[in-house]
C-alpha cells in the first residue's frame, strides 16, 4: 500500500506551518511518504512550468492508495490542475484535511463557491469540529467527514509541572489581531506572547516576547491559557472572532501540549471539547475574567491540570491524528 500527504510549503521556511508539519511528521509514523508542493512561484509561466513538472510528474507514479492533501494550498491554478488530474487517472482515495476554509474567513462568494466544488471532488474530508462539519453540510458539501476532534501538537519542551493556583492567564499569537488586548484591564496578571503587540494596554496585561513555536511553550508557566479574537471584551466579534465558531485554533494545542489548562470562549467551538473532558473553563465576557478566575478553586484547579497533562500526553504523540487515519482504512 502507497500512501503520499501532499503538504504547500511557507514562505521562507523549508515546510509548511507547524500544523501542517505535525501531521506530517505523524503520517509518517504510520508509513505514509510526504510531497511537499512550492505554491510561490515568481511568475505565471514559473508557476505552468512548476505545475507540469513537478506536480503532474509526481501523479505519474504507478499506484497510490490514499493521498492527503493538506488544505490549503494558496495557490488554486496549482490546486485544480493537480486534482483534475488525479481524478482522470487514479483510482486513489482523496482525502483533503483541512486547515483553514476561506469561505468562513470572508465574504469572497467566489472563493466559498470554488472551495465547495473542491471539498465536493474529494472522497474523504477532515474537518476540525462538528461546528465545522455541519457548516459544510449546509453549504452544500456531501463529501462524507471525519471529524479531528484538536490538533495533534509535536511539543519538545517538557510539559509544564504542577504549581499553585496564582489566577495567572497567557496569551499568544499574532497580536495585530488581537485589538482587545487594548481594552483588557485586570487585577491578575496576563502574559502576552508573539509580534504586533498593541502600544496601548494595562500595567496588568504584561508583554513577554516573541518565540518560535519550539520554544514558546517553555515559556508558558501561566494557570491558564486564553482562547480569545477579535477588538471586543464583550464578545469575539469581527471576522477574526466569528471564525472561533467553527475553527480549532492551534493555539489551543500548543496551550495542552505544554500543560496549560484553557480559557475559551463560550461560544467557540471548541468549548464543548474543553468542557467534556474538563481541561478548562469558559467565559461569556473577557471583562468578567477577574470574576472568573477567583471562582476557580485550587482543588478544581489542580483536577484541570491533571486532566491537561493526560492530554498533553495524547497530543504529543499524534492520538487524534493517528485515530483519523485508523477511520480512513477502514473505508
């Protein structure tokens, strides 16, 4: 059996985003090769030539069983020809694990539309949540779904020990997005982590760096890690804030691969994951975080940490994804 993850690189990096790099790296362990596609081509008649080189050469290999194709691919010239060519002439079982969905980031009815026709084409899809996959449902794809559940997170930094309950919050990613930091201001301390930190923020909301994604995590010695978008305290709003009802931030991943229980809006999707296996809380309104975290006791506390570190466990060694390839071989 010959399986192959088609996986786009990113921009100056030699692979693709640490998401996409996990999975990867897990595919691998349970035989599939990897193919890594260069999307960033200089010009049109690079990207034709890249296209029927590289790609279409690739297709010409004897016989695949199961191909993943790792979306997106931000190029959809290169995604069209490489699917249409696949479905000419293999009989391969198309799989697409989605990333991201551009058609719940904007209002681009062009892009929604194309992207339906695509998902349509592919035998299996990956969908984060069942948010995520009643969504496709009712926009018109009938592709069957597999639903992922978290992403797996490959986490070399050893799981945060156990601490006291200091009430104490981190927050990472990219922060030019993250304008309700402006507003946030607490009598507990918030740790902030990543570039395009807002000038404007409280004495309690405190600026501790940028780091890649390897080293982050030993830095994230906080209570809680916090799931939150968009320029509202009140609510996540704004499309940023929106894509929380249907997306598993991978944020979220790195927080439980590193041991850090999770404050997520009550709203996102991934809030009943959070719930169900009690690694975590929710919160309706960031301006009641104070609130909040004074209503947690250190022995529900410390009963959230030990629930983490179990799934700190699981996401480290690729549980979820390696469930999803157990359902795939089972078609």
């Amino acid at each position: 059996m010959t399986n192959y993850i088609v996986t786009s690189n990113d921009p100056g990096k030699m692979g693709g985003s640490k998401a996409k790099e996990d999975i990867v790296k897990f595919l691998k362990e349970e035989g599939y090769a990897s193919f890594w596609v260069n999307p960033y081509q200089p010009n049109k008649l690079a990207k034709f030539w890249y296209t029927y080189s590289h790609l279409m050469n690739f297709l010409k290999k004897s016989e695949i069983d199961n191909l993943i194709m790792q979306y997106p691919i931000p190029s959809r010239y290169m995604v069209d020809k490489f699917v249409n060519k696949l479905k000419e002439t293999k009989k391969t079982n198309f799989i697409i694990w989605i990333h991201d969905i551009q058609g719940l980031q904007s209002s681009d009815n062009d892009s929604a539309t194309w992207e339906i026709e695509l998902f349509n084409n592919a035998d299996i899809l990956v969908v984060h949540n069942e948010k995520m996959k009643q969504w496709l449902l009712q926009n018109g794809v009938n592709t069957r779904m597999i639903v992922l559940e978290i992403f797996d997170y490959d986490n070399l930094q050893t799981v945060q020990k156990k601490h006291e309950y200091e009430k104490t919050v981190c927050f990472a990613g990219n922060l030019f997005k993250s304008v309700f930091l402006t507003e946030l201001n607490t009598k507990n301390k918030v740790y902030v982590f990543g570039p395009n930190m807002p000038e404007k923020h409280s004495a309690n909301t405190i600026y501790s760096g940028q780091y890649s994604p390897e080293e982050l995590s030993q830095h994230l010695t906080q209570n809680f890690g916090l799931i939150w978008d968009g320029p509202s305290l009140t609510t996540c709003e704004g499309t940023f804030g929106h894509y929380l009802l249907f997306n598993n931030p991978h944020k979220t991943s790195l927080y439980i691969s590193s041991g850090v229980p999770i404050i997520i809006w009550e709203k996102a999707a991934l809030a009943d994951f959070v719930l169900q296996n009690n690694i975590g809380i929710v919160i309706d309104d960031l301006s009641r975080l104070d609130q909040v975290l004074d209503s947690v006791s250190a022995e529900s506390y410390n009963l959230m940490k030990k629930n983490i570190d179990k799934m700190a466990e699981k996401l480290r060694t690729g549980y979820y994804t390696k469930e999803v390839i157990k359902k795939i071989d089972m078609q």
